[in-house]
C-alpha cells in the first residue's frame, strides 16, 4: 500500500469498503445466527487471533460451531444495534458494552484482558523515535486508528493528557487513519508510515518487523477488554457456554499471545 494518495482518499475509501462490507454481510449473518449449533460473535480486529484459536477449541469440545465478525468496535457496535443480531460482543473497550447495556441489549458481561498502547516504528527505528514528543516532529509520518474504534479512541485521550504541544504536533502529522488496529500496524510493516500506535498485543505480533516503543505511563491509557452475551442471542445456552469458556479456558490463550488479563469483574 502506497502513502502516495492523500490521507482523505484513503480514508473515504475504507469508509465505503466498511459500508458495503457491513450492508452485505447482515442477511448471511441473521441467518446463520438462527443455527442452534453457531455461536455468531462479534470481536474487535485485535483480538483475531486468540479468539480464533479459542473458537476451534470449542468446537472441538462441545461441537458448536463459532463465527466471527472481527471488525473495530465502533463499526461492530452499530452493526449489533442495526442487524439486532447476534450471541456475543467483544470490543476493545468497555465503552461499547456499556452503551449497548443502556439500549437494554446486553444480558451479561465480565471484563476479560487489557488492551495496553504503545508506539510502534519500523524495525531499527531509522527516525530515532522514542517517545510520543518525538511523534510530534516536523516530518514525521504516523497512522492512527479513526475515532470511531477503541485505539482512535484512546489515542486522543492519550494526547489530550500529553498536552497541547504534543497532541497538535502528532494530529499534524497523522498522513492516514485505519478502520482497524491491524490495518494501522500493517501501515508500518509495509513502510507506508514512520509510526503508529496500537495495542501492545497486536505490536508482539509483528515485533521481527517493527520496533515497540512503551508510552510513558504518565500519558498512557490503558483498556479494559469485556466479553459480554448479547440479549439478542437466539441460544442462551450455547452463548453461555461460550461465555464461560472464554474466561477461563481462553484465558491462557490470550496470555500466549501478549495480553494482560484483568484482575479485576464488572
């Protein structure tokens, strides 16, 4: 992927891909929710793999079948409140939950992991970046997540903690915004960007290609991650299940793959 588009061109084609793939994908998913043996569960992207491999080992202990929607939360969260579908919800961020809970559509929740932020820069780090004052640069080109998913979120909070100086210089020198905390990764893995910042988990997953950076604590924002059974599941039971599995079962999993898991319920 080229940086040679302008940040908006970019930006208004991923918000088109994201319309169409979610106006196409909610009639495939209504239906294969009605399925007594289909967990249908909708997953922030930064999750992928873990939850993954918790799914296959459902399956393969109770036989039921479990189908992801791995998207940003924000796009997940208003996918959930137009389709009205669905057994379980996992965001990147208790937000999400929490406005689901006022609409009256969530049944249950516990917190599972955390999401920690911190920059990442290609491998070798040629721009000498070490810090999120260094972000803020003349030249410096950065990707960030748009606000409408939990590390587009965060960031700005990050930023307006680091202070006007900062968070001016980071804003300007943003060249493009990703719909997913992976795609915001993949912009410094291909070298289209100098920096981005992502959650720890997803950075862990590429560290042979890019360098991580931790975000001094004094500024950094650190996530809770929720699981939580949706009112609209159509298999109690089952979303149950799978609910209880996750958190514990899914727990070493998600240790395996960098995530911190939370001490702390609901």
């Amino acid at each position: 992927m080229s940086i040679s588009n302008t940040a908006d061109d970019i930006m208004k084609k991923t918000g088109v891909m994201l319309i169409l793939l979610i106006t196409l994908s909610f009639s495939g998913c209504t239906q294969k929710s009605n399925n007594n043996n289909v967990i249908h569960a909708y997953v922030g992207a930064g999750m992928q793999k873990p939850m993954d491999e918790i799914g296959k080992m459902f399956e393969k202990k109770y036989g039921i079948k479990v189908e992801y929607d791995y998207a940003g939360s924000g796009y997940l969260y208003s996918k959930i409140l137009a389709s009205r579908d669905g057994d379980i919800f996992m965001p990147g961020d208790t937000f999400y939950v929490n406005e689901l809970k006022k609409k009256g559509l969530i049944l249950k929740y516990e917190n599972l992991t955390k999401h920690i932020p911190v920059i990442v820069v290609q491998k070798g780090n040629p721009k000498n970046i070490s810090s999120l004052k260094d972000l803020a640069k003349p030249g410096i080109k950065i990707a960030l997540g748009d606000e409408n998913i939990a590390i587009g979120r965060t960031v700005d909070k990050i930023l307006k903690k680091a202070g006007g100086n900062i968070s001016k210089g980071v804003n300007k020198n943003v060249v493009v915004r990703g719909a997913t905390v992976k795609q915001v990764l993949l912009y410094v893995v291909n070298k289209d960007v100098d920096a981005a910042i992502v959650w720890r988990a997803d950075a862990l997953e590429e560290k042979n290609k890019v360098d991580i950076i931790p975000i001094n604590p004094k500024y950094n924002i650190i996530k809770t991650v929720p699981i939580a059974i949706l009112n609209t599941t159509k298999n109690k039971s089952n979303a149950e299940k799978f609910y209880k599995f996750v958190l514990t079962d899914g727990k070493k999993i998600f240790e395996k793959y960098g995530f911190e898991i939370s001490q702390n319920n609901n």
